[in-house]
C-alpha cells in the first residue's frame, strides 16, 4: 500500500463506531477537546449502559475508565487500611513513603487482567465507516514503535474478534441457503479463557453480556 492509501485507511478507521460499556454505578463523561476555541466535546456514557461512540473517542474512554477501574480499587484498598490502623491505634499511612509503598503494587496488574478489564468494556465493533459489509479481513498489521501497551491489548481483543462487522438484520423466517460458497465469519469471544464462537456479530455481543457480572466482580477483587 502506497502511503496515502495507508493514512487514508488510518482515517477511515478513525471513524468506526464501537460500542462500549459502563460497569461503574454513576455515569462517566469524556472529555475531547478542551482547547478548542469553539469548547470542549463531552460524551456520557450512562451508569450501567452500554454507548456507541466513534473509535476515538471510545478509545479515550476505555483507556480512562480501565485507569479508573485500577485507581479506584486502589484507593478503596488504602482507605481500608488507614481505617483498620486507626482501629488498631496505629497512625494512618504516612501519604509519601508508607501509602506510595502500599498502593504501588495495586496499581501494577498483570496482562491478563488488563485484557479482562478492556474486553468488558469494549463490547465491539458497531460499524465499520465506509465498508461494505461483505469485505474481507483487513491483514495484521505489524507493530509500529512507540505504540503502548494499551494500544497492542486493544488491538489484540479487536483482533481477536476477527471480523466484528455490522451484518444486515437476518429474515425471521431462514430460506434455504443458495447455493453460492460463503465463507462463513466467525466471530470469537474476545474474554481471555473463553472459546465461544459464533457467526453473528450480534449473538456474539448478547454472549459477551453474560460474562458482565462474572467480570465487574472480578475487577472489584483485582486488590483483595
Ligand atoms: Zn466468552
């Protein structure tokens, strides 16, 4: 690929749209462009609700709320301690050397766990700007230096999802199959651990919910 064709894809994939969710019990708000003369763009993604947002955006988002799920349970863990240290009549933590000695292993998760956290929060692909639904798979693409980690685990749950593309909505009614060959997609459970496999996109999401409360449970006790 010539390289106007490569950033003209970039572009393009800019603008899928990914549907992402919640899992906090208050609404959280992103916050684009907060320089721009004409004000900063707020998006919300309600409590406990799935959104749709455009990939960079819910880029943003789920690099924020992933932070805030491993900061939060951080915090409650430190307030636990000063709490049980205050009963014992012990000093609370000292905020500069015994908290930051605390904390700083509860900050640092493990990639697994990383993975578990995105994937709840990425429930999938929504659309796919300008592609015609039949297209193929785009190929991997080889990583590029300086990309984080956060871009290389979102890129493999994506990946992972193989082809996550918004079908036409299926007849009640299924009238046999022409005889065409169709390769058949199939879209695969992005959690880590788990081998469903399906070939719709939207019963692989109603899959994906079921794992919600298994997973939001799991992210509480990331610090226990
Ligand atoms: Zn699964």
């Amino acid at each position: 690929m010539a390289k106007g064709t490569i950033l003209a894809e970039i572009e393009r994939k800019s603008q899928d749209l990914i549907r992402v969710y919640n899992p906090l019990n208050e609404d959280y708000v992103i916050t684009w462009d907060k320089s721009s003369p004409a004000g900063a763009k707020l998006f919300r993604v309600k409590a406990k609700k799935e959104e749709v947002l455009i990939r960079w955006i819910a880029k943003k988002y789920i690099q924020e709320m992933a932070q805030k799920l491993i900061t939060s349970n951080a915090d409650e863990a430190v307030k636990k301690e000063n709490e049980r240290r205050i009963k014992a009549g012990i000093a609370k933590m000292d905020t500069h050397t015994e908290q930051v000695a605390f904390e700083t292993p509860l900050l640092r998760i493990d990639d697994l766990r990383y993975k578990e956290i995105l994937a709840l929060l990425y429930v999938g692909i929504e659309r796919e700007y300008g592609i015609d639904v039949e297209a193929e798979a785009e190929p991997e693409t080889p990583l590029e230096p300086g990309k984080t980690a956060f871009d290389v685990a979102l890129e493999e749950v994506e990946k992972k999802k193989a082809l996550e593309l918004a079908k036409p909505k299926e007849p009640a009614l299924k009238k046999p199959e022409p005889k065409v060959e169709v390769k058949q997609k199939k879209y695969k459970c992005d959690f880590p651990g788990c081998d469903f496999s399906t070939d719709a996109s939207i019963a692989l999401q109603g899959h994906k919910r079921t794992h919600r409360k298994n997973l939001e449970d799991k992210v509480k006790e990331i610090n226990k």
